[in-house]
C-alpha cells in the first residue's frame, strides 16, 4: 500500500502539481534540488521558511521564483538597523498637498491577498521588528488602524547570510521557533553546474530567469485545505511514533542517548529548544514529504530528509557552543539519526 | 653314557618353575654303544624346554641318532602318536634323515608331547624310554639295529601358586625391585602442549570464522548476529511478534554492518557501500517493503502475506553467508 489510494484523488492531482511546480522553480534555480524540495514541503505544510547561506548562493532569485509560481499577492522588504515595526505597516509621506499621509505599508498593502512575504536579511533588523515578525508568523494577524488585519494565506520566507555579524541582531529564539525550516543553501559544487552559472547568460539576469517561471502554478487559496487534507491522509504508525519520541529525546539529551562529538562535553550542549511546536512542524514536514514521494504512510525516510532542517534552528546550545553552532548542529542531527534505531 | 643333568637355578626370581625358564634349554644326551650292535651311534636327546610345563601343555624333543649310512629307522618301530602313560600322549612323531658323515648319517626324530599331570607341586617326572629299530636297506639284508632312547626328564608345575620355604625373615620373600625405566617426559609433556595450542588456535579460528562466542558481537559479523535471532524468532509460538522481532534483528544487522541506520531507501548506496551483498538486491528490497507494511503501514499483516516468514529466514541465511565469504575474502 505504497501508493496513495484512489480515495484521495484530489491529494494525487495535487502531488502533479506539487511536482510540477518544483519544476518550475528548478528552471531559475539549478544545483539546489534539495532547498526546492524543502521550499515546497514548506508551501504545503504552511510553514515560514528561512533561508540561510553565502551571498549570491541564489537565495533571493529561489524566493522570487517560488513567489511568481505560487501566485497570490508577493511583498519584499529589505532588513535594515533602522527599521521600525511601524515602517513595515504603516507609509507615511507628504502628499502633494503638502499635507502628512499615512496609508498602509507593506505588510497591510495586499490586505488578505497577501501570500508571500518576503525578508530579506532578516538579521539587520531589530528585535522590535522580529517581534512584529513573530506575530505576523504565529497569528497570521496584525492590528494596525484600530483594527486587526488577518493573512489567511500569509508565507514568511526571510533570509539572512551569516558572513556578517556587524550591526545585526540575532533572531530571537521564539522568532527562530516559528520559522517552520532554516534552509542552508550551497553553491552547487558540480563543475559542470559551476561553468554553466558562470558562463550561460541566462543567470546574468536575474529579472529575465524569473520570468521563466511559469506564474501562479498553484493556487494559493486552496493550499490551506490541501495541507489539512495531507496532514489527514498521511498514515502514522504506533512504531513511528515512537521513532519520533526517541529522536525527540536523543535531541534534547544527547548525551543520555550515547551520542559523543569530538570537543564536545554533551551533557552540556544542549541548552533547550527542541519545543513540542518544532517536533509538531517536524511531522507535518514529514508527511508533506511522505505525500510528494507519492505514499500514504510516514517512514523514518521522511522525518530523516526534514530532520535537519526543521530541527537544527530550533535547537539552543550552551554558550560555550554557540559560536561552533555551524559545525556542532549538523554533526548532531547526523549522529542523532545515526544513533537511533528505526524502526 | 653321557648325560647333562639341569642344572638348579642359582638366582630363583619368582618362583622355581619361571627360574627355570632362564635356561634356554636343556640338552640331555645318552651313548649307547651297544656292543652287538656296532652300526648305531649315539643317540642324543635334545629337549628345548623341559621345565615349567603345565597341564595340558605340549612340548616337543628332538632325538638324533647316529646310524651307519644304508641303515634307515623301521617306520613300524617308531612310536605310535597316542597315550604312552596316564599322564603323558604323543601327538606328533616324524623322523628325517640328516647329513652323512664319516660313514655315519644323523637320524633326526622330531617328537612332540603333551602332558596331563595336573602337578601340586613342581616335580619332576620322567618321560618314558623307547627303542627305535633301525634296518639295513640294503637288498635281501636281514641286518637291523635297535638304538635305545633313554627316558629324561621334565619339570611339571601346579597352576597354582606355591608355597614358599618358609625363612626367617619375612622381607627375604621380596624380590629386589628391577629398576623403573626412566623415561623423559619432555617429549610428550612439549608435544601435548604443542597439539592442545594447534587444538584451541583451531577452535578459535572456527568460531571467529562462524562468529560464535566470543566473537558474537563482532561489527564485522552483524548478520551472523542477526541469523541467529530470526532463528530463535522462527521457533516462536505468536507469528506475528515472532515477525517483528525478526525484522528488527535484520534492520539490526544492517545498521551495525554499515555503521549507520539503513532505511529504505538507503538500500542503493548501501549495496554500493558493500558489494558483497549485491546479489540480495531483491530479497533486501521485499524486506524493505515488509519492515514498511509491519511497522509504518496501516495493515502490518500484509506483509506476511507477500514475503512469508520462511523467506524472511532464508534471506537471512544468505545475508550471513554473504557476509562470512565477504570476511573471508578479506572485503565486505
């Protein structure tokens, strides 16, 4: 019973689509198969995504392409040291009539229609900024003009790079929470892949590859019932879950799990984190990527492929620690599912 | 008349009738020179062993006579094979000529006996005299001679023990020790050591060879591991559980023989990681799709149904097989 069964055949068109829309967005972005993956089990498990990585990995021209295929209303704003919350929703300026305006900023601009919100280099913002972030990511709402605006369909996909750190604010921890994924992105290392990035003309221009995407290949009004549908659909199985609580402790108590880093005292690694919220986003992941590998049933396979993704960002190390975050998180997400047996 | 009488042993060892069988035989002679009878030599008797004879025993005596050559022993005078007293028979009697020699030829007459004195004690007996006639075989000659043989004697002994002469001193009855052969024990002491090594270093290499204790928990030998579970599982009453068990052990095996967990679809980089095991692509693949039914799918009872325990032991019979030849040809 690998396949998804006749009865769900809305959730099989939609898988169509789903492929579908990866292929789109992989004739912009190439050599970053897996970020596109991830980037569409985001979309359907109505997930906020950060992006982190190098400049010019392609980070903004992925976001920009997943915005023209996933139609809806797209807004971008730029993170800066001096951003107010106030900025994102209100405009103000003097109208022609000498007189001082207020209209909606970026975020109430689209009102509803709003679907991706796009942030780059989130880190120069200030807290006060993430904090209206978190509201917007966690509610889906903001009060602005006395009253509350609701984004049903709102995705936040922000970025940062982490070649800086001066004059940045590291995202606080229940922003980090939020984001349903923190996907790294590489240059591709393929030589190949390299020589065509350098040399075809067709990624000199940014502008021009994102028109090459197909524009609104999924409806972004009914993604919401498709991923309840799939959230439903996706079978989960006693022996899984259990998997999943022992990878949920091996996590939170490394140590205890028999796991051993080199240079690492793992007793004294993990600060917190791993919230029940990042293990529940970490089985709709799953699932999400259980229905586009074209199944009804959850595998460890699944919660391996979003595993790092959905989990490393979420996860605070000791001080000590946090400066080697880079190098010690992969290596602990690598060794917890090594180290735990599935089923 | 010459004769040779036994001479008594000097050195009695364990009893008088042994002792005697220290002398090697016993050679009785008896000249008759008859004066009538001038073509007869002298007759000799020649016993091998005379002594220690008990009852029922047969011993033999050879008796030469000297005869003028053309002078033959009347086979009619020879004595008949049968009783000659109550305690003694003939059994065997037969006469040959031997070499001539100064006008003389020697008579060889090979007697055999057997005794039926049943002796309480050693004792010497006399076997009987006899005559034998000796013809001339020349024709129409009427000329004989007749050689007499004279009794000699034998020792007879009881076949039980004796009682000894009683004397003084009770320790004189000891014989002296003959002296314990000293042999080295070096030699054998080294080889036992030698075989009992070879013996351990060969069951050592057998059980390292088929992963048996204490070898078990090898990483190297993960499926000899896990055959061994699936074996116990196979035997099991509750099928179902029996199941599970068994293809937990197997994803045991391949976990500890890749060093990492091996899900399903690692199966492909797996089987690249490790040759040795590419001729199981298909039935690893069923297990897979097995382990997903009884673990992850919504009905773990079809799995039975397509990959039956019996198969789910064979392969992992094979897999150990695999990995034994693997480890044996020094790559895995």
């Amino acid at each position: 019973m690998n396949q998804i069964r006749p009865a769900d055949a809305a959730l099989t068109d939609w898988r169509q689509v789903a492929l579908r829309f990866e292929a789109e967005i992989a004739k912009a972005v190439i050599g970053q198969e897996r970020a596109i993956r991830l980037v569409t089990i985001a979309i359907f498990a109505r997930g906020h995504v950060l992006l982190e990585g190098d400049v010019g990995v392609g980070k903004t021209t992925l976001l920009r392409a997943v915005a023209r295929a996933l139609g809806g209303a797209y807004e971008r704003v730029e993170g800066t040291v001096d951003m107010m919350p106030a900025d994102l929703i209100y405009h103000t300026y003097l109208a022609e009539d000498g007189r001082p305006r207020i209209e909606p900023g970026p975020v109430l601009r689209r009102a509803e229609d709003l679907s991706v919100f796009f942030f780059n280099e989130i880190n120069r913002a200030r807290p006060q900024v993430h904090s209206l972030l978190l509201r917007l990511m966690a509610e889906r709402s903001v009060s602005a003009f006395n009253r509350e605006y609701r984004f049903p369909y709102l995705q936040v996909f922000a970025d940062r790079n982490r070649v800086e750190r001066e004059e940045t604010f590291e995202l606080p921890a229940a922003a980090r929470d939020r984001f349903l994924m923190e996907i790294g992105m590489e240059a591709p290392t393929d030589p190949g892949m390299r020589r065509r990035l350098a040399f075809d003309p067709l990624f000199h221009d940014t502008d021009a590859l994102i028109q090459e995407v197909a524009q609104d290949v999924i409806d972004q009004a009914s993604v919401a019932g498709i991923a309840a549908a799939i959230q439903h659909g996706i079978h989960a199985s006693p022996a899984l879950e259990e998997y999943v609580v022992r990878l949920w402790s091996a996590i939170r108590e490394p140590g205890q799990a028999g796991i051993a880093l080199p240079d690492v005292a793992m007793d004294a690694l993990v600060q917190g984190g791993a919230s029940p919220r990042g293990v529940a986003f970490l089985i709709r992941a799953a699932r999400v990527r259980a229905w586009l590998e074209g199944r009804d049933m959850l595998l460890p396979e699944d919660l391996r492929a979003v595993f790092p993704e959905t989990m490393a960002h979420r996860i605070f190390l000791e001080p000590v620690y946090e400066m080697r975050r880079e190098s010690i998180l992969p290596a602990l997400c690598r060794a917890v599912l090594d180290r735990v047996p599935a089923p | 008349m010459r004769t040779r009488a036994i001479e008594p042993p000097r050195v009695p060892r364990e009893s008088p009738v042994v002792a005697m069988a220290g002398l090697l035989s016993v050679l009785l002679s008896g000249l008759l020179p008859l004066p009538a009878e001038a073509q007869i030599g002298a007759v000799v008797v020649r016993s091998p062993r005379p002594f220690g004879l008990f009852v029922g025993d047969r011993f033999g005596a050879t008796v030469e006579i000297e005869a003028v050559d053309g002078f033959a022993p009347q086979a009619a005078s020879l004595p008949k094979p049968g009783p000659l007293t109550y305690w003694l028979d003939l059994t065997a009697v037969s006469v040959a000529p031997g070499p001539a020699r100064d006008g003389n030829r020697l008579w060889r007459l090979s007697l055999t006996y057997q005794t039926f004195y049943a002796a309480l004690d050693v004792r010497r007996l006399d076997v009987p005299a006899f005559t034998v006639t000796f013809a001339s075989e020349a024709p129409r000659a009427t000329t004989s001679a007749v050689a007499e043989v004279p009794s000699w004697p034998i020792g007879v002994s009881p076949l039980r023990e004796i009682q000894p002469p009683p004397v003084a001193d009770p320790v004189e009855y000891l014989r002296p020790e003959s002296p314990n052969p000293r042999r080295d024990p070096a030699l054998p002491g080294a080889l036992a050591w030698a075989f009992a090594g070879l013996g351990l270093a060969g069951l050592l290499a057998l059980a390292r060879d088929r992963a048996w204790w204490p070898f078990r928990h090898r990483p190297a030998r993960a499926f000899a591991a896990a055959w061994r579970q699936v074996r116990r599982q196979a035997v099991r009453r509750d099928a179902e559980a029996a199941y599970r068990e068994a293809l937990l052990a197997l994803h045991r095996g391949l976990d500890r023989t890749d060093g990492r967990r091996v899900m399903g679809e690692d199966l492909a980089g797996f089987l690249v990681r490790h040759p040795a095991y590419a001729a199981l692509t298909q039935p690893l693949d069923r297990f897979f799709r097995a382990s997903r039914e009884v673990f992850f799918g919504r009905d773990p009872s079809l799995a039975q149904r397509d990959w039956p325990m019996p198969d789910l032991v064979a392969t992992a019979r094979r897999l150990a097989a695999a990995e034994r030849a693997a480890n044996a040809g020094g790559h895995s």
